[in-house]
C-alpha cells in the first residue's frame, strides 16, 4: 500500500472535530488538545475501517507519531 | 431527564454514543457517569454521587468478559457458588435502590453474550463450577430478580445479528474497553429505544401490503389458489412471517392491511385459503382498494387515531414506500430486503416493537378496533348527538385504583399522548406508591355499551396539599373521546372534595406537541382560568356537568 499523509488528514479531522487541524509525520498526540485517550481509540477504529486493515495491539501501543502510523500502515 | 451509566469497563464510548442519540430528541438531557470500575463503590454507599444524582434511569452495564476474569479470581471451591452470590449482590444493592431511589429504573443488559472459555469443552454445561455453567445460571438469575423487582429491566445484550464485532481484543488489551464501538452504538440504539417506550414513544400498529408482502405472487392475476404460502413455492417464508406478525397481534400489535386490491378477492385469501395464518378477525382496519396508500394509511389514521409515529408500514414494493414515506414522513417505513426469506429475520434484527409494559388486556385491542369500525358506521345514522349518546348505553365502573388495575393504569400513562393533561409517566411501582398514599385520590374507568367492552379507559391523579386539591393527571382514551364521561368523572371527583371539605381544586395544563385535544378541557369542566396553562375552581360554586353514563 502506499498511503500518505493526506489520506490520513481527512480521519484525523473528522474524529477529533477540527478542520483547520494540520497534521505532519512528526505530530503526536500532545500536540493536539483533542487528541486523547478516548479519540485515540476512536482514530484507530476509523483508520482501520477506511483503509481495512487491523493493527496488532503491539504496534497500537508502540506508536509515537503520526508517521508510525503511516509506517504501519504501509508495510 | 437523567441518566446515569455505571459499569465495570471502560465505558466512556457507551456514554458518548447514547448522549449523541439522546440529543436528536430530547433537550434536556443531564448524565452521570461513574468512575471506572466502580459500580459496587457507587452502590453501598447511599451518599455517593450516583444516589446524588438522582437519576430517572441507571444503565448498569457489567461485561462478561470483566464478571469471567472475577470468576478466575475467585478459589475453585466457592466456584458452585458463583452464581448465586452474584445474585445476592444485585438483589441487595436493587434493594438499596429500590428504597433510596425509588423512582428510578434499572436497566440492566444481561449477560447474554457467550464469552465460552471451552476449558472443559461443551462438557462445561455438566461441570457445576465451570464458567459456562455458572454464566447460564447468573442469567437464570437475573431473570428471577426482574420478575421480584419491578424497577429492574434487564434486556438482552446479544445482537440478533452475527455481523457485529462485539468485542476487539486489541481495544481490551490497550484501553479496557470490552466492547467494540459498532457494539457500543448498537448496545445504546437498544438501550435508547426502552427509554422511549418508558416515555411513551412506541410503535403500535403496522399496516401491511399483501401482495408479495404477505403471500407470494399477485393475488388477483395468480387466483386463490396459485398465491405462494404454507407448501406452495417460496410461502413458507410467508407463513413464518404471519405467525410472527400473529404473536405481534397476541401482544396487542394492531394489525392493518393497505393493499391495491379489489376488496372481495383480498379477503377471500384471509376467509377462505386454509394455509393463511393470519384471518379476518386478526385485522383491525382492512383497506383495500386502487386509492393512493398515502391516503389509505389517512384513513387507518383517523379509525384508530393513534399518531403517525407509532405506525409501521410494509410493503415489498419500493416506490410505494417512497411515496407513503413522502407523504407522510412520521410513519416508520423499513427497507425490506429483496428475498422474501430475509423479511422476517430483517424485521426482527430491527427491534421495531419495544415496550415496557405487558398485560392480558393488551391482546383485546384488535377486537376493540373492530367494534370502534361498528360504532362509526352506527353513529353515521344518528343525527342528534344527545340521542346517539343515549341510544349508546353506557355503563362505567369507577372506583379508586385497584390492585388488579395496576398494570393496565401503569401502560395507560405510559401509552396515551393526546388526551393527557400533564404527560406524566408513571411505572408499575409508581402507581402502586400513590395508592398506598392517603394524600391522593385515584380514580379509575372502565366503560361499556351496546357494542362491546373498551376495557379501562380513563384515569385521574388528584393530590390533596392541606386544604387544596390538584390535579397531577387526567388521562383518557381517545377511543371514547365525546363520551361526556369527563363530566362524569369531574361530578365524582367534586362529590370526593365534598367529603373531605377541600374547597379549591387547582389544575394545569402542560402543553407537549401531541396533546392540544385537552387544551381548553379544564375550562370545559367549569374550572376558572388563572393564567395561560394555569386554573382553579371553588368546589362550593360547581354546578354538576350533564353526562349520559350510568354507573
């Protein structure tokens, strides 16, 4: 697969409600107010049923960023 | 309203989801929720936050994936007792709420999903204290306890489809959520539609095509004989479905038949083919005819005069759906499937026909309805109204609530949403707490007359405060609308006052959307208009109301 940061926008936005939010590689959940435990939960459930995949629950936990999502979900 | 949800998982998304649904219809929704994992904390303790809140529902959701890791912690010897000291634990904290709270109701998703850990294999159900025995038995249990309980509503937690993730390993691993959130939204879509029928939105009539709706095949091309049900083609899916809208019928489901058909060919199917389930006698209104659906279902409307929005209709054919939902956007019109033998299990899987109330009475309705069809064409040949109330012969039964009553009068506050003063709801439990309260007079109708029985039809609360009376409730049937038994029930209610020299009877109208029919009933009782929706009357200056029932 080859899935990039602008596909990943679109979910962020819709589940925490922001659009104005800007997303990189390198974002992680502090940086947005929105994003917490609760949403986080509900990112990986939309990002799952958008591109039909499942993560481990390894990998759920051992993400850092934006971009060892998008890491994970290419591989 | 309040709503509070206590479960041992994490239970945010539940909460979030329902709160979502809850505020498409209601405004003012207050919810509590209570920390994670602690529903026994929250339950001894009488001065926690929970018993402060003083919720009208409290959704207790324990998962049986959580009640199973208990089960591991607990020593093998007290294992054949597992589920009876469950059951002791919800008893006594029911109890604890039944007094503490007693207005508020439980609703309590059993332990219906399976969560078999197949440590002894399927020779589980003979191992005593395995989990799987255990678990069948806590389900036993909390059966026992909503028959014991009257505020306590457990509802089934399995989805009727296997679609449905219920539970995402990773989520429980990574965020205590033992459910997934499709579960989740499903779960609280149930939960939703039994607080609706607590406040009296429930479906109550469905209206039915017949042709490939219930039979197979075009019954005035096909003839009688060709039509598909019992043995014949693909009818068994037809039959299955008329036994099943037959048991809606038992319950007190009114049934009814829009079809574009000639009149005498459709019923011949009802009188005369033998594998139809389905007669005569189970429909209330029977129209068929080439008018527009729309307008039939009108006319269904106004023979039952239940609202809109308590009526089912289906119909295999999509554009007659789209027009009858077109014109009248109220009526619930479900999207059949397209093979007749997905009908049924669809219809099912939608759990269309929630309620929290039952009694034997129900099943009476339709034969009701009939005798309603009776009296209207009667009264079309009466010109003066006063004779044809006469000619009527009405005969009323009024007493003070009775305990045989309390089902029936519990369902009436639940159901009626047009003649109804104040729109209060009252359960089982309610009702039996004003009766066992002297500061209230309860007054409640049966009528008949020379058409049959209309079963309780009316009820009214009247609260004695010191010297003054207040009308909390006046509810009646719209089925015996104009009756005058209204005037009746007021002389009754004044001779009452009489007797306990109470002078000032207050009352108030509390306006909704659907009850304008009594907006101006408490003038019509003679009552003293105060403000808008306010009204008094001094019971020494009452002039009797002329009725025309004896009792």
């Amino acid at each position: 697969m080859d899935i990039k940061i602008e596909d990943l926008s679109p979910i962020f936005c819709e589940v925490l409600e922001n659009d104005d939010l800007l997303i990189t590689e390198s974002t992680v959940a502090a940086d947005v107010p929105e994003w917490d435990s609760l949403n986080h939960i509900y990112l990986v459930v939309a990002i799952e049923k958008q591109f039909k995949v499942k993560f481990t629950t390894h990998q759920i936990q051992s993400w850092k960023c934006v971009g060892d999502i998008l890491t994970d979900l290419n591989k | 309203m309040k709503i509070a949800i206590i479960g041992n998982y994490a239970t945010q998304f539940f909460h979030k989801s329902l709160l979502r649904k809850l505020k498409k219809n209601h405004s003012d929704i207050q919810m509590y929720q209570s920390e994670f994992n602690t529903i026994d904390i929250e339950l001894l303790d009488i001065h926690s936050g929970l018993f402060q809140f003083e919720p009208d529902y409290i959704i207790w959701h324990e998962s049986t994936l959580g009640l199973r890791d208990t089960f591991y912690q607990s020593i093998t010897e007290n294992r054949v007792e597992f589920a009876l000291n469950y059951q002791a634990r919800i008893e006594g904290y029911l109890n604890t709420i039944s007094i503490n709270l007693p207005g508020t109701k439980v609703i309590f998703p059993n332990h219906g999903i399976n969560f078999d850990d197949k440590v002894f294999g399927n020779f589980s159900l003979k191992v005593e204290s395995s989990w799987m025995f255990q678990r069948n038995k806590i389900n036993t249990s909390i059966n026992q306890l909503a028959l014991q309980f009257s505020n306590f509503y457990p509802m089934e937690s399995q989805p009727s489809t296997n679609e449905l993730v219920v539970t995402d390993y990773s989520m429980v691993v990574n965020a205590e959520l033992h459910f997934s959130p499709d579960y989740l939204d499903w779960l609280s879509e149930s939960v939703l539609k039994t607080i609706e029928a607590f406040r009296g939105q429930f479906k109550k009539c469905i209206i039915l095509d017949l042709d490939n709706t219930l039979w197979g095949g075009i019954i005035g091309d096909d003839g009688l004989e060709n039509i598909h049900i019992g043995t014949l083609g693909i009818g068994k899916a037809f039959t299955r479905l008329q036994k099943w809208l037959k048991e809606l019928k038992n319950r007190g489901i009114i049934l009814a038949v829009c079809s574009k058909n000639n009149e005498d060919i459709a019923k011949s199917a009802f009188e005369q083919h033998p594998e139809m389930v389905l007669k005569l006698e189970d429909i209330a209104v029977f129209m068929a005819n080439w008018n527009s659906k729309a307008d039939n279902i009108n006319q269904i409307q106004k023979i039952l005069n239940i609202g809109f929005d308590s009526m089912v209709f289906i119909d295999d054919n999509p554009a007659e759906r789209e027009i009858v939902r077109t014109h009248i956007p109220k009526i619930l019109v479900p999207e059949l499937p397209l093979d007749p033998a997905d009908y049924l299990p669809f219809l099912i899987s939608q759990n269309i026909f929630e309620t929290v109330s039952y009694s034997n009475n129900d099943s009476e309705r339709t034969r009701q309805y009939q005798e309603e069809s009776k009296r209207v064409a009667f009264s079309q040949s009466i010109t003066n109204m006063d004779d044809y109330l006469l000619s009527l012969n009405m005969r009323a039964v009024i007493s003070n609530f009775q305990s045989f009553d309390i089902e029936r009068i519990a369902q009436l506050s639940q159901r009626s949403n047009q003649f109804n003063l104040r729109t209060k709801r009252y359960s089982i439990q309610d009702i039996e707490n004003i009766m066992n309260n002297e500061n209230y007079l309860t007054f409640s109708v049966h009528l008949h007359d020379k058409f049959g029985s209309y079963g309780l039809i009316s009820m009214v609360i009247v609260k004695i405060e010191e010297n003054t009376a207040f009308i909390d409730t006046w509810i009646m049937s719209c089925r015996v609308l104009k009756r005058t038994v209204e005037h009746l029930l007021m002389n009754l209610i004044v001779s009452k006052l009489i007797e306990r020299k109470i002078d000032i009877i207050k009352g108030e109208y509390l306006p909704t959307d659907k009850n304008m029919l009594v907006e101006h009933l408490l003038s019509e009782l003679a009552m003293d208009k105060l403000d808008e929706h306010n009204y008094q009357l001094k019971i020494s200056k009452y002039i009797p109301l002329k009725h025309f029932i004896n009792y």
